[in-house]
C-alpha cells in the first residue's frame, strides 16, 4: 500500500500492519517527493521495535485534501538524513538521534534538542553517557563582535530558555537558541502511567495549552479505543478550544503592548486575559481548564443558566475588547515599534514548516479547524486569519483576528448545544496494534498527538508534536537584522512554549 | 484614549477587594480539599491506591490529606467511593512547614509569619527572583497575573525583579529536573542573605504530575531550606496572594491588614 491510501485521518486510527514498511532508500524517497508534492511532514519519530532496530515513522499532512499518510522504515544505527532535500525534518530528525540513539547521517545541524538520556532507544543498545550541559554553539569571529548568552534563567517570570547571539553593536547576526529545560519526560509517562494519570500528564503537557493538549490526548485515545463520542460534549470541548485560543491571544496582546512601554494596553489586556480565565473556571473549576476534557466528551456539562450567563460575559467582553485593539492598533508609536520588526519570509516559513498564527502572519492560510477539522469544526467554520506582512505588527494582528472570531463562534455555539450527555461511555480497551493520530489548532497551532497500541491493548509509543516545535526556529530565522533590544518584543510576538517543546 | 479613560472612570477600579475582604469563587471551583473522616469505612487501605496523585497519604492513624501531592483535578475526589474526599472554595492553602500541609481533614495550615530581622527588611518591600525548574508553564502563568491590575502584586511592595542579585527571596516552580537543578542551585546562592525561598505547586511541593519520571526530581530538593509552600495546579492568584500576605505578616489570622 502506498503511504496516502491508509484512509488515515485526523482522529482515525489504522491497523499498524497497514503502515508501509519500506527500505529507507525508499522511504527516504516517498517522504522527500511527498513533501515536494504538496505534503508535510506532521510528525516524525523513532520507535524501539524487539532486537536491535528502530521504527522510523513518518505521518504526512495534505492539507488541502483533509488527508493524512503514513509510511515506515527500519534502521539500525544510522540512516541517510532528509534534511538536506527536505528542511521541513530537520528538528524531527535531530529529535530522532537523542531519543533512538539513531544517527541521521548527513544532518547539517546535528546538535542536541533536549538535552536528555535516549529514552526511546532499543533494548539492545547502551547510550555513551553525555554531558548535559555540552552544546556546540555556532560562533562568529571579528573585532568588533560580541556574544551575548541569556538564560536558561532569564528576565521575568518566565519558562527557561538559552539564547546565544551573536551581535554587531546592537544588531544580531545571529541567534541559537537552546531548550530543553523544561524536559520531565512527558512522552515516557503517557506510554506508562495508567489511564487517569496519564490524562494528567497530558493536561500538563503545556499548562497554558491544557485543552489543546487534553483534545488531543482524548482524540487519540477515543481512536484507539473505538470510542463513541457525545455530540455535546465535542460541542463543549470546540467552545472551551476556543476560549482558551482567547485567553492566551488577549495575554499576549497585552504582553506586546507592555514590551513597547505601552502600559494601558498591558493593563487592558491583562484584565481581559483573566475574565476569559474566569470564564473558563467557572465552565470547569479551573482557569485553565483542568478537568474538563475527558475521555468521551467532557467532565463538566453547561446548563441552560450558565451558557446564558456565559455569553452575556463574552458580549461584555467582545465590547472592551473592540476598545482596546482600536486603542493598541491606532497608536502610533506602538505601530511604529511593531511594522517591519521581525519579519519571517515566507520562504523560510515554508521550509520550517511553521503552523499557527505565526504562519497565518505570513500570509499562510494553514488552520487544523480549516483542514482537519475534527468535532464541532466539522459544522460549524471559523474563518481563517491571515496577514501578509510576517513581522511582529503581523503576527498581533491575526491575534486580534482571531480573538474578534473566536468570540462571534463562541457567543453562537454557547446558544445553540446539541442535546444530550456531556460524555459517552468511555471504553477502556485499546484495539491492539493499531496507529491513531489526533490533531488540534491549537492557539499557538498544530498540535499533533500519534499513539500506537501494542498487541495487548496497551500503549506502546505515544508521541506528542506541540506547534513550537517547529516555531522555535522561526524565532532564531526572524531575529537576524534585528536589534537586540527588540528580542523580547520578538520573542513574545512568537509567544511559543518552552515546555510544550521539551516534554 | 478618551473613549478609554471615560469607559475606565464608568466602570471603577479593577483591583480585587481581597484582603479587605473575602474572594469569592465559582460553584467547581477546585480549592482547599477536605476529607470527612467519617465517611470513610475501612477502605483507608485502599485509598492511596485509587487515587491519581498522592493526595492520599498513609499514616498511623489512618489516611492523611496531603495539599503538596494534591493535583486538584476531579478525578482525586471521585477516587473515594464513599464520598469522603470533596473540595471546598477555600483558596487558602499555604503553609510555612512542609509537614503541616498534611493533615487528617485537610484542615488549612497555620503560616507562620517572618520575624525579626526578615520582617523589619521584607515585610513592606519584598523583591522576588523566579525561578522554573521543569514545569508545565501553568504556575508561572499565575504568578504573572499577580502583577495584573485585578490582583495589584505591587501594591503590598512586592515585586519580581531580573536578577537573583537583586533579590530577597526566589519562587520555584517545577518538579526540579534534571536540565535545571543545577541553575537552580546557583540561582538561589546568587541571593544575598538573608533570603527567601517560596516553592509553588504541586510540582514544587513533590513533583506533581511528573513524579516518578526519572528526569525530574520530588520538587525542591530536600537540602534547600523552605520558607513558604503553596499547593495547586496551579495556585489561583488569590492562593498565591494569601500565603505570601500570611508570610509578610500582612495577613494574620483573625485580622486583615489594610493593603
């Protein structure tokens, strides 16, 4: 069987047996011409099968035909990389050698991801042990250069991350930035915990992407498990996406108006930001929304009484809202400091496989909602927001977008439920040996779940693919140019996840 | 600007009114759990064993509640069949010893307020350094908003500054992995003395969802001496808020402080 015959889809699962196993030659040459053909790599990853091989898998994306492929390889210690003739693999790979302990040969930046033991790596083998805090930084030399190295532990109250740069006066030259700090070994405990506790694992895969991340993880699951889902509790599941999606854009609009100094759209913002929180504890107990998705639908229903009150909140909301974008996007000392700064080509964009808004900021109309849609975006559309400019005055205007979307959807949805429970009854057996794939947008952007059962009905590989996964490097491509006193103000335009990259 | 300033003056201070007076919560929300003793028949053997986390703990007399290994999802209530275990709406959950955060009923803890010396150089004016050592990201999302305009960290003279040199005192959030123990170590000794050390949730207090996994630890790792413990996945701010006011002595029990 080809690789785009399986009928994979998003919440689908497929007989593990119906996944190509091909020669790496060849594997090697249906990823690499798939990708040159309108495909994209979603996820790509190694897997330990029994002796001494490793499993590669690769699980492509057609977007525009709601498609999704799979194909397979075995490989000892080694195998020629895609890299070269296909960047979009580039940080899969590298991913691949530290936890398979497989080399891709040929790689053009072989370097560490994570920073952590093989965790994935065939019983067969022993890994050399490694210096964690060794990383081979790229360097440039000249009299008048300089280095400039921030964090792991960095500026405000935030996630830990290295920067390296390398700067002429206040421009950079370039950036490395390093990650990995925040690794627990999220994808080990998903493969190993028991049921509940990995669904709280997964909720704290990225703790301000807890739906996001539980969508996906259920969605995967209730493939596996042949679950029936509740039309009302995907319907609850599709709104509480969405007022996470308004949560996280209203915070980070707020934090790009306190990076250029402008601090009533940081108080605004920061207000609204925790009014859609509220919202989201009041649905679930939780602000961020803990112990809502679950397992068949949902752990928390919507009465008649809260779904009414709820939408009076998001009228309210809408209305502050609209004052405050006009406001922050009318100013023009803010505008000034966002045009031109930051820009990621689109070319670059395409290479790096970049997803979310990110890529909607450069002009790419790519959304899971639009592609793959899954649940309530089977019926009902938000619009996709794109902006063509790619820099940071961009990438806060398709935030803004959605945010005005993402409420008119929600101020609909919350009035028209489907009836019925809140939740199906959960099965608990897995099919044996099969592939699901569960992919959400979430609000940074794709977020990809791959799970494989094994021959007694339990989980044997989970694998998680956060969006800033591949957005990390655009914030390393868009940098250059720039001066370094407009880092933070890039950074937070990017706004990605130090823990949804580590795991 | 002036539409913006009118509809400001319309509506009135965004500033929670807690201390002055009680925060007040939704129906689910997920505070303070509590364990009714008497609704447990003999299945304190097995309780530990049921639940997801460990919220449950094991002792001489029976089954204790522990806040620091409590992850506060639904499913740690539900575990008890007999229904012994529920939460409240009570934010209130820091504690300035890691053993009073375990007890019978879930009862809040006292915090022991800072004396002396730390009081008379902390208790107005108190600059935080944070530092996340293998977290999810949820707790730092919370202390951010402490600095928002609804719960005004800044009004009690508390502040998050860059450095650890400027510091009195660091906030650690995570399990303490691997990749981070290290900068976390130095962190804190970049800390003039005397100092501060607050651990905040879950992961903090014994590794949250992650304990057990051999890249993280149990939390701050038992030589580093604690001044203050706060649970929750994550703390909501008014939890965060309470525990450090209690630590200042801004907050005692039986009286508010004027903010």
């Amino acid at each position: 069987m080809r690789f785009d015959q399986l009928g994979l889809r998003n919440r689908r699962s497929v007989p593990w047996s119906a996944v190509p196993l091909e020669p790496i030659a060849s594997f090697r040459e249906t990823v690499i011409a798939a990708v040159a053909d309108g495909w994209r790599p979603a996820a790509f990853f190694g897997m330990p099968e029994t002796g001494s091989e490793t499993r590669l898998v690769a699980i492509l994306a057609h977007d525009e035909r709601g498609e999704l492929g799979a194909t397979s390889a075995r490989v000892a210690d080694g195998f020629p990389s895609l890299t070269p003739e296909c960047p979009q693999v580039h940080l899969f790979e590298r991913e691949i050698a530290e936890q398979c302990g497989v080399t891709p040969e040929g790689h053009p930046w072989l370097k560490p991801v994570r920073r952590h033991p093989p965790d994935h790596m065939v019983a067969d083998r022993r890994a050399a042990p490694a210096d964690r805090e060794a990383y081979p930084f790229f360097r440039a030399q000249g009299a008048e250069l300089h280095e400039v190295a921030v964090g792991p532990v960095h500026a405000g109250v935030i996630e830990p991350g290295h920067f390296r740069f390398q700067a002429h006066g206040e421009e950079v030259l370039f950036l490395e930035i390093v990650l990995g700090y925040q690794h627990r070994g999220v994808e080990r405990l998903l493969e190993s915990r028991e049921r509940t506790g990995a669904l709280l694992v997964a909720e704290s895969i990225a703790g301000d992407t807890v739906i996001g991340h539980a969508e996906a993880y259920c969605g995967a699951l209730e493939a596996l498990a042949r679950s029936r889902k509740s039309p009302r509790g995907q319907a609850i599941r599709g709104c509480a996406l969405e007022l996470e999606r308004i949560a996280n854009h209203l915070g980070d609009l707020g934090a790009l108006a306190g990076d250029v100094a402008f601090a009533p759209g940081a108080a605004i913002f920061g207000r609204l930001r925790g009014e859609a929180l509220n919202l989201l504890m009041t649905l679930s107990g939780n602000r961020f929304g803990r112990g809502l998705i679950r397992p068949g639908g949902v752990g928390f229903d919507v009465p008649p009484e809260m779904a009414a009150e709820a939408r009076a909140r998001l009228g309210a909301l809408r209305a502050e809202f609209f004052r405050a974008a006009d406001m922050l996007f009318d100013n023009g000392s803010v505008q000034g400091r966002f045009e031109g700064t930051g820009i990621l080509p689109l070319r670059n964009c395409v290479e790096l496989g970049c997803v979310g808004p990110a890529a909607r900021a450069c002009g790419m109309a790519r959304d899971v909602r639009l592609d793959h849609p899954w649940g309530l975006f089977r019926f009902a559309h938000i619009p996709v927001a794109t902006a063509p400019s790619g820099d940071v005055a961009a990438r806060a205007m398709v935030r803004r977008l959605e945010v005005e979307r993402s409420l008119e959807f929600l101020i609909e949805q919350l009035g028209a439920l489907p009836r019925g429970a809140t939740r199906a009854e959960a099965e608990t057996l897995l099919v044996p040996d099969e592939l699901a794939v569960a992919m959400v947008e979430g609000w940074r952007g794709e977020i990809v779940h791959v799970a494989v059962s094994d021959s007694r009905g339990g989980v044997r590989r989970w694998k998680v693919k956060d969006p800033s996964f591949h957005n990390w490097s655009a914030l390393a491509v868009a940098l250059p140019g720039n001066a370094i006193s407009d880092f933070p103000l890039c950074n937070k335009s990017f706004n990605l996840s130090y823990a949804g990259h580590d795991l | 600007m002036l539409k913006m300033i009118l509809a400001n003056l319309l509506r009135g201070p965004a500033t929670t009114a807690f201390p002055r007076r009680p925060a007040e919560f939704p129906e689910r929300f997920r505070g303070r759990p509590e364990l009714d003793a008497s609704r447990c028949e003999n299945g304190l053997a097995r309780c530990g064993a049921m639940s997801p986390s460990r919220l449950v703990v094991q002792s001489s007399k029976g089954a204790n509640l522990d806040l620091g290994g409590c992850l506060f999802s639904p499913e740690e209530a539900s575990a008890c069949p007999q229904g012994a275990i529920r939460y409240t709406r009570d934010p209130r959950m820091a504690a300035t010893r890691r053993e009073d955060l375990i007890t019978p009923g879930g009862e809040p803890a006292a915090v022991r307020a800072l004396q002396g010396a730390t009081r008379r150089l902390f208790g107005r004016s108190l600059r935080l350094r944070s530092v996340v050592a293998g977290s999810c990201g949820g707790c730092e999302a919370e202390l951010v908003a402490l600095g928002n305009v609804v719960f005004d960290l800044q009004r009690f003279g508390v502040q998050f500054v860059a450095s650890p040199r400027h510091a009195d005192g660091v906030v650690i959030t995570g399990a303490v992995n691997a990749n981070m123990e290290l900068a976390l170590r130095k962190s804190i000794d970049a800390v003039p003395d005397p100092r501060l050390v607050i651990a905040v949730g879950a992961c903090a207090i014994s590794g949250g969802p992650f304990a057990g996994s051999p890249e993280v630890g149990k939390g701050v790792p038992a030589d580093l001496p604690v001044d203050l413990w706060v649970p929750g996945c994550p703390p909501h701010p008014i939890t965060l808020l309470d525990g450090l006011l209690r630590l200042l002595g801004r907050l005692e029990n039986g009286s508010r402080d004027r903010a």
